[in-house]
C-alpha cells in the first residue's frame, strides 16, 4: 500500500511541474524591469488589458481569451498558444518577434515584452517605462 501511495504521488508530482513552469525572460530585461512586471497588478476593462498607451500603437492584451493573444492598432492581432502554454513575445517595429528572431537593428527602448503564462500576463513598455501584469480571466468572469 505504501508503494502505490508512493507511485501515485510521484505521478502528480510530475504532472504539476509542467504547469508551474516560470518562463526566462531575454537578458535585456533588467532586474528592475523585471521587478515592475511582478509588482504592479493592472486592472482590464472589457477583457482588455492596455499594454501601450492609446497615443502609440494602442496595444492591448485579451485577458479573457483560451489563447495567448495580443491586438494593436487597426486590426493587428497576434494569436500564440494556448493559455496554459507559457510564452514571451516582443513587440516592436509594429510587429511580433520572438526573442530568438529580432531583427539585427533590435532597438530595446522601442519596444514592448509581453510574458504569458497560466495565470498572468506581464508586460514591459521600454518606450514609457512602465509595466506590470494582468491576471487571466475566463470568459463569464467580471472584468474585475
């Protein structure tokens, strides 16, 4: 009987490790920035999170969707995994790029980081220096 309690603990142990899987952001992102992205909770109206002032590229996290998901401008959206998959993307020359594949011309201080995981979504805004996070929310959740 021990043996199988044991058996079945280690089994859910191993299962939940994927679930809590904390995501590396680039090193270009500092302590401080990263500190900022943990710290500050953000509140979304509508199922929206604003990530970038309406006066640049009006970006915006969908906090209620079952995708990792980001809209901006007229009509731009990008659409990654699915809302348990943790995922970073990088938001800059108005377009998405992943860490791995920005461009040679890569300029930080005109761009955004978007970090999505199970839970949260965190962002920093390098042009306003300012980030903080949003919690996720099912869709018959209130926006609050």
């Amino acid at each position: 009987m021990k043996v199988l309690s044991c058996v079945v603990l280690a089994i859910a142990l191993i299962n939940t490790q994927g679930s809590c899987q904390k995501v590396n952001l680039p090193d270009f992102v500092t302590a401080h920035e990263k500190k900022v992205m943990e710290a500050n909770k953000c509140w979304p109206k509508g199922g929206l999170g604003i990530i970038m002032s309406p006066n640049d590229a009006n970006l915006y996290a969908i906090v209620r969707s079952t995708k990792n998901e980001i809209e901006w401008g007229s009509g731009g959206d990008w659409v990654g995994q699915g809302s348990s998959t943790s995922e970073i993307i990088i938001f800059y020359d108005g377009k998405v790029w992943t860490p791995q594949s920005l461009p040679h011309d890569f300029n930080k201080n005109k761009s955004v980081i978007v970090s999505f995981d199970k839970k949260k979504i965190r962002f920093y805004d390098f042009v306003h220096m300012s980030g903080g996070y949003y919690e996720r929310r099912n869709k018959n959740q209130d926006t609050f």
